[in-house]
C-alpha cells in the first residue's frame, strides 16, 4: 500500500447520477486520495480520473454533458493522464450504445455497445472469471500491462446488460453464452465492464495497481520536468 505522504489525488468525476462514492471509498481503500468532484481544475491537477457510471447509457451521457465534464473527459486523456472507466463508465468511452441509439457517446474507444445475446438472461448479474485477451502488450502502454499484471483467471462482480463489441482496444474478456468484453484499454485508458469496487480481493487489487500506477507516473514526470 501507498504511504499517506505519496497518496496520489484520483478525481472521481460526479456528475450526479448513480452511487459514485463506492468507487471513491474503495479507491482510498487502495491507496488514494480519492475526490468525488466536477471541479474543472480539481480534476485537470489530479494524478488520475475515474469515471464510474450505473444504469441507462442515455442517462448517464446526459448526465455527464449536463455537468460539462463530458469535455474535461477528452482534456485530461489529451493530457495522458492515467484514465479509467467503470462500468457505463467504460460503455460511455465509445461511439454510442444500443440502448439509447440517438445519445452519442464519448467516441475515445472505436466501436459500439451492443446488447448481450438473447441466449442468455439479462442483466448478466454475477460473478464472472476474466481471461485476459492476449493482445501485443508491447504496443498496448505501461499502464495496460501493469493494470493487466494478475487479472487473468480472477472473478469479478458484473451487472450489465449490455457491453462493447470486441475491438483491438478489448484486453479482457469473460464467457456468457461466448466472449463478452471485460476490459478495454487504449494509452493511459483502461476500462472495465464489472465492477472492481464490488469484485472483493480482485478488485481492489486492480485499483490499487492503477493508484501505484499514477503515483509512480506523477513521480516520473515531476522527477523529469523543468524550471
């Protein structure tokens, strides 16, 4: 675990909608300081920014762009800072979903969300043991390596839907009635489908991984800037 004085600052973007704070109490029990906020300037200094999301994609876009955070999301990715999504958080970082077919989505991962397949009962609410895809983790980023360091085999808690079709962005799948996306990464973006605040050991083990990732990140750049 971090030590209180490199705690880093993660931005847990509140855009009123959903139980935001479990994902802040379990990123501090991870390690962070975690903020539920929609400051613009609280969330451009952060060290990381989580963008957790419950229910309906249209919803939550809705949300998410009556807040004005829908932009400040492009901004602190354009800036690589480490970015991860949660759920209808990582639903939101595509083009759009089939739930709410008029409601754009964010369009930072390629593709759609799609429903899961009529051959098996929706939501799928349970828990789910992740492969993890084997993509080229040379090209995949620092940050997909390290969050995807002892992921494969584990369980996680899902309630979901619907999830992304698979692209070269998805790094993690889990079988119900065939691969279904898990996680999704591009750059410093990392995104899950289940729930890492509700997966027990496994999850908080992943979200640990992403608040060292940011503390080690921060120090890496601070250690490499100029006056």
């Amino acid at each position: 675990m971090i030590e209180e004085v490199s705690r880093p600052k993660i931005a847990v973007l509140d855009y009123g909608i959903g139980n935001l704070r479990s994902a802040q109490k379990a990123l501090d029990v991870s390690g962070a300081n975690a903020v539920l906020t929609d400051d613009a300037d609280t969330i451009t200094a952060a060290d990381g920014v989580v963008l957790p999301g419950v229910g309906a994609f249209g919803a939550c876009m809705n949300a998410l762009r009556r807040s004005r955070l829908d932009s400040l999301v492009h901004d602190v990715i354009e800036a690589d800072t480490p970015f991860m999504g949660i759920c209808v958080g990582m639903q939101m970082l595509f083009d759009g979903s089939d739930e709410s077919p008029d409601v754009a989505g964010l369009g930072i991962m390629p593709g759609r969300i799609r429903w899961l397949s009529d051959s098996v009962k929706r939501p799928q609410m349970q828990w789910n043991r992740i492969a993890v895809s084997k993509p080229d983790l040379d090209g995949a980023g620092e940050m997909t390596r390290a969050l995807l360091d002892g992921l494969d085999g584990q369980w996680t808690y899902f309630v979901h839907s619907l999830s992304a079709e698979p692209t070269a962005c998805t790094v993690a799948t889990v079988d119900y009635g065939g691969p279904v996306t898990a996680a999704v990464a591009r750059q410093r973006v990392f995104a899950t489908q289940f729930h890492p605040e509700k997966s027990a050991t496994a999850g908080l083990n992943l979200l640990a991984r992403f608040v060292n990732f940011c503390s080690t990140a921060t120090r890496s750049e601070n250690s490499t800037s100029t006056i």
